[in-house]
C-alpha cells in the first residue's frame, strides 16, 4: 500500500534510457554507441514509470546551461 505523501523517485540517465545499442565500443562515438534523448520519454514511457508507483523523475546527468 501506497503512503500518503511519500514520495518515490525513479532516477534515469536519459542517455541511456532510450538507447537501442546493445553492443558498445570502447571509447566509441555516439553514432557508435548510442544516446537516448528527452523524446524518448514519451507519455507511454512516462505512463509506464508512474504505474510503478514513482511520483517524481530526476533525470541525472541533465545540467543547466547558461542562457542569455
């Protein structure tokens, strides 16, 4: 049973949550190895982390660029 008021986060590294690459290269290029991107949580993606029982993501790995 669900607690009231917890919360429960998923951690994702989004480069590797959409990745499709199964093998990887040593040192290798993103064409080589793969990358996951934000469109890759879709609303079925994101449906299926919340029936999990998660109430948050933090997407680790994502830093905040400097804007002007």
């Amino acid at each position: 049973m669900k607690q009231a008021n917890k919360m429960v986060i998923y951690q994702v590294f989004p480069r590797w949550f959409g990745n499709m690459k199964s093998s990887l290269v040593k040192n290798g290029s993103k064409v080589e190895n793969g990358v996951g991107k934000f469109s890759d949580f879709t609303p079925v993606a994101l449906s299926k982390i919340k029936e999990l029982g998660t109430t948050h993501i933090w997407y680790t790995g994502v830093i905040e660029h400097a804007t002007n």
